[in-house]
C-alpha cells in the first residue's frame, strides 16, 4: 500500500466511513468492498495512517475509509479522535455502521452517539454466525422499523452479505429516528440552534462541547466566529451545572438506557443449555479465584516452553553446535591463514563480528525470540488477553490505568518500541504517560526477556523468582507513585471480549518466523556495527579509559566489575546485544550470580534502547522523554547499588 494524503483519497467522489466497535469485523468488510484498491493516508496533524479504497457500483466510483474501532465518540485516545475528527472535516457522505451480532446492545449504545452528526447511514450486523452458535434471533425488520434505517447482515470473514452492503451504500438515507433526553439537554440544544440562526452545526459537536471536547470546541470556533461561540460557551456551562453527573458519563449512561430499549424490542436470546468448554474457561480466566492460577499455570508453561526448549534446546543447537563447533571454528582458521591478527581478533576475537555479532544475534537471540514470539501469538489468538485485562483492572485502577493497560503493558514484552506506539489505545493523556514511564522502567522487550531466560536457566530457581518478583513488586510501587504524581481524571473501562477460541498454529507459526524475519532484518545489522564499535574501542584503549572514567560509580558504588562497561556500551543500542554479550561473559566466569542479577536489572530499565527513545520523543514530547530517561538513569544506578549490597548481605548470612 502506498501511503498519500487523505484530501488527495478524498476527492472527486461520493466518501463513506465505515465505523463502529472494536473487533466487529469492520477491516473485513473494507478490505472486501474495496479489494487491492486500498491505500495507506496520512492524517494531517496526527502520527495516524488509516486505510482508505475505492470501490465501484454500477457506473459510480465510491471512496471508503476504514476508521479505527471505538466505544465512544467522547473518549481521548487517538483512535477515537481520529474517527470524529473525519466527521468533522466535512468529506463525508455517509456512515457503513458495523455492527457485533452476538454484541448488539453494545453496538447500539455507539451507533447511537453517531446518529447525532445527522449523516446518512446504513446498519450492518456482522457475524451472523456467531450469533446463531449463541442461539440469538435479531429480528431485523423490526429493528429497521424502529431505527428507521436500512439494515443488512453479513458474516464478513467469509464473504458473505458484501454485495448487498455495496448495493445499499449509495442510496442510503438520514434516519428520522431521535433520542429522548432529559429536557434540560433539549433546552440546551433549542437555545443553541437559536444562537446559531443561520449557521447549522449537528447535534453530535453541541452534546461533544458539554464534554469538553478539543475538537468539537476548535470545529465550532471556526463555524460560528469568535463573538457566537463565546455565547455558545456561556450556555455550555450553564448546562452543566444542571447535571448530575459528568457530562460525558451521562450522555454514555443515555445511550446505554436507550440501546437497551431497542434490544428489548428486536432481539430473542434463547437459553443455550451446554455451555462450550472455551466459553466456561473464558469466564474461568477473568474470575479472580480462578483467574489468578489460570495465570500463573500459563507463566509456568511460558517459563518450560520458552526457557527450558528455546534458551537451553535450540540455543545449544544454534549457539553450541552451528556457531561455536562449526562455523567460528572454520572462520577463524580462515583467518589465520591470512596472517592478519587484527583480521581475525575483528572477526572472531572477544568481540568478533562473528564470534559476537553473527552468533549472539543468530545463535543465541534468534532461537528463544522464535519460541517467545510462537508463545505470544497463543496468547493473542485465542483471545485470552482481553480476559487477562478484565481480570488485572483493579491493579491497574491503583496505578491510575484501566484494565486496558495491560495491552502496552503485554505488548513490551514483544517489543518497547511497538508498546509505546499501542499506548494509544488509552484513553487519557494520564494513562498514556504512566504506561510509558512503566515500559522503559520495568519491561524486558523479547529478545531480552528471551537471552534473560537463557542466563538464568543456568542458575537456582529462586534467582527467576527474585528477578521478575523484583520487576513486578517494582511496577507496582512506581505505578501508584506516577498515579498520584500525573494528574488527569480516572479512566472508565469498556473493552471488547472477543470468544475464546482454539489457536490457529498455521497462522501463528508463519507469522512468528514473520516477526523474527524482521526482528533479524533490523538487529543483525545494529549487532554488528555495535560489536564493531566495542571491538574498536577495546583496540584503542577506548574501553579502559571509560572503566577508569566509570569506575567510581559502576564498580565503588554500584559493585559492578569493570567488564560491565561493554556490557552498557552495547545495550545503549540494542538492549538484547547488551545482555547477549552479558552472557558471553558470564560462559567465562567473568560475573558471580550477585553481579549477574544486578546486570539483569540494570539492563531491563538503565538505559532504554535508542528506538524507544525516539519514538517516546515522538508521543510524549522532548521534555517527558528527558524526565522518564533522567529519572530512570539515577534511579537504577541508586536500586543496583541497593540490590547488590543487601544481595552480598544476605550471601554473607548463608540465606541465599
């Protein structure tokens, strides 16, 4: 897909968007519609691409835009402001609602936030077949009656109802359907429409500026001028005053009241008498009594899968046998018959391009990532992460996230970069913050957690324990603090949860090796030239003169040796190279298991690895990219001093 800007997409054509929640099936229907017509738009102002297509009915070409999933059109996440913000610009023609079958009443409550922007739309309930399994009757006429509206039905994924939506789109229709609000909210809107004489703006911008919403206040500055928008604002706030709540929570509360109505009136839920083992181990996996040991069950598959066939296996496999029996061997002899020393200290010495770079990368990294990215795909497959939010909400309550937290939070340890970027689906500005101070404080990314797995597969038990006991007991200590310390208001949670379903390995193998590919296709190189820089800074004397520079804090302060220099140089740009050539070291005898442990630490949240930095520039902005790497900088230097003086404490009482 080639990436353009939207206006361009835009023009010259009738446009729909196709909105609605999360996980209904909406890039199904789109990607259906449109086929290869698809291209990648830039929205101006944001750091969002969405995808935009044409498709043809008849004789007439029709622009679609697949707009990202929401549950409100009152919510801060970017997501969220993206899709309003295309309502609002003014190229829109009309709204292809997507709808969850077996979800209807949740789907209802967002349809009817829409309804108020005054676009013609067309109602799509999707998955069809899933409500049928859930022995659920939706009688489509009579819900088309009562929303005034047409009404199709689709099962996207196969195909199914494609050709009566594209039919349907453009002789779509504004629906005469209306919403009763308490009388004061009615007041509001007659006296606001007085103001405005002439000047027309929806219903759907005057209820977002009861809610202070940064779009709909900037939309409507612009369309009513300075001196009827300060009137406008007047009576904004003295419609507030008349709520009982907040406004936003009240207007959802209005919604939510009236799709229930219209549920009541359309749709038949019969009782299904065998409930599906999958369903009775979801609803197991978000109860707190059950929940918890379903999780630590999974942790301990993670901990043998990963730990035990990736890190000991296939590392043996490819670090032991390929690489150190076979192919460093024959490297190095090839070398020497050239009869240059630095030649083969460069390719194969302490810090070889091979012997460092190839094999760590390769050989060490690239196997447990494998395993690690297979176990990950399970998770997200089967659908068990939603529950797993569902279940940790009330932790992330005290950390001033939501249950939807647990989404970056996971996500980091596939990869911080990524995790920084999916804060997004946050909804506040507070909750945006925290996550990311959490990421770069206490997450080990995959490759790290993976070579983390390797380290301490070698050592008791209790060394595991302590170190993501420690990361854990860490994240929730800061998490509270940085809640207290951000200021915002508490977030609500509506999250979609998608069945429970049995994996599919076929996809989830080939897009592990996928993301291994990629992960390969962008390390090996920085792999290299970071061994290269170490090895270069080792022939100059570079290395000793950092020790000597360092060596007041690294190895009297904190009790490092000295050798842990090289270990930070290379981790500053890939934090698994760090810990890779950590492990090299520790093969050597270089580090005791108290020095290990420290090392761990430092490396999960010393120094955040400068893609993270970059792209935290880019979210948060320059000066919370300084705060968060100032703050974690002399912080872990002070908890690798604390660690490592109570850990040589309690060796010296014989407890550990």
């Amino acid at each position: 897909m080639s990436s353009e800007d939207i206006g361009v997409i835009l023009k010259d054509q009738q446009n729909y968007m196709i909105m609605g929640n999360i996980n209904t099936g909406k890039s199904s229907i789109f990607n259906r519609i449109c086929g290869q017509k698809v291209k990648e738009a830039n929205y101006p102002g944001t750091s969002v691409a969405i995808n935009v297509g044409k498709y043809q009915s008849k004789s007439e070409y029709y622009g679609l835009i697949d707009t990202p999933g929401s549950n409100t059109i009152y919510g801060e996440n970017e997501d969220e402001l993206i899709s309003k913000q295309i309502l609002l610009d003014g190229n829109i023609n009309g709204i292809l609602f997507v709808a969850d079958a077996k979800n209807l009443k949740r789907s209802l409550a967002l349809y009817l936030h829409y309804t108020e922007f005054e676009l013609p739309m067309l109602f799509d309930i999707n998955m069809m077949d899933e409500a049928i399994i859930k022995n659920i009757d939706i009688n489509t006429e009579k819900l088309a009656k009562v929303l005034d509206i047409d009404i199709t039905t689709s099962v996207a994924i196969e195909g199914n109802g494609i050709e009566s939506i594209k039919k349907k789109l453009s002789k779509i229709k504004k629906s005469e359907f209306k919403i009763q609000y308490p009388e004061f909210l009615e007041n509001y809107i007659n006296i606001a429409n007085q103001i405005s004489g002439n000047i027309k703006v929806s219903r759907g911008v005057l209820f977002s500026l009861l809610t202070d919403d940064p779009l709909a206040k900037k939309y409507a500055k612009e369309k009513f001028g300075k001196t009827l928008f300060s009137q406008i604002e007047k009576l904004v706030e003295q419609t507030k005053t008349k709520a009982s709540k907040r406004m936003d929570t009240l207007l959802l509360d209005i919604y939510i009241d009236e799709a229930e109505r219209i549920y009541q009136q359309a749709v038949w839920v019969g009782e299904v008498k065998n409930i599906p083992l999958a369903e009775k181990i979801g609803i197991w996996s978000r109860n707190i009594s059950t929940g918890i040991p379903i999780a630590i069950l999974i942790v301990i598959f993670m901990y043998y899968f990963v730990g035990k066939f990736g890190a000991e296996f296939l590392v043996g496999i490819f670090e032991g046998y390929i690489f150190g029996e076979t192919i460093i061997p024959w490297v190095e002899k090839m070398s020497n018959t050239l009869g240059f020393d630095i030649l083969t200290r460069a390719l194969t010495g302490e810090f070889g391009l091979v012997s460092v770079g190839l094999a760590l990368s390769l050989g060490l990294v690239m196997p447990v990532l494998l395993t690690f990215y297979f176990f990950f795909g399970l998770l997200e497959n089967s659908g068990y992460l939603p529950r797993l939010a569902i279940l940790l909400n009330n932790v992330f309550n005290k950390m001033g996230m939501s249950g939807k937290g647990v989404i970056p939070i996971i996500m980091g340890f596939s990869c911080i970069t990524i995790a920084v970027l999916t804060t997004r689906v946050l909804d506040t500005k507070k909750e945006k913050n925290i996550a990311t101070f959490l990421l770069i404080l206490g997450i080990p990314c995959a490759p790290l957690f993976s070579v983390m797995f390797i380290i301490l597969a070698d050592m008791p038990i209790w060394n595991t324990f302590f170190i993501f006991g420690f990361l854990f007991l860490q994240i929730t200590i800061i998490g509270s603090i940085t809640n207290k310390i951000f200021k915002g208001r508490k977030p609500d949670f509506i999250m979609e949860v998608p069945p429970l379903r049995i994996p599919k390995l076929k996809g989830i193998t080939i897009n592990s090796f996928r993301r291994t590919y990629m992960f390969l296709n962008e390390a090996i190189p920085v792999f290299l030239i970071a061994s290269f820089i170490v090895f270069v800074l080792d022939e100059i004397g570079g290395i000793t003169v950092i020790e000597n520079f360092t060596k007041p804090i690294l190895s009297g302060f904190v009790g490092l040796p000295k050798e842990s220099v090289n270990v930070f140089l290379m981790s500053i740009l890939r934090r698994e190279a760090g810990i890779a050539l950590l492990s090299e070291f520790i093969e050597k005898g270089m580090f005791n298991h108290v020095q290990i442990l420290v090392n761990l630490l430092l490396i999960t949240f010393l120094i955040p690895c400068i893609n993270a930095i970059l792209v935290i520039v880019k979210e948060r902005g320059m000066a919370m990219a300084l705060a968060i790497c100032g703050f974690v900088l002399v912080y872990g230097t002070l908890i690798g001093a604390f660690v490592n003086s109570s850990l040589l404490f309690l060796n010296g009482l014989g407890i550990i």
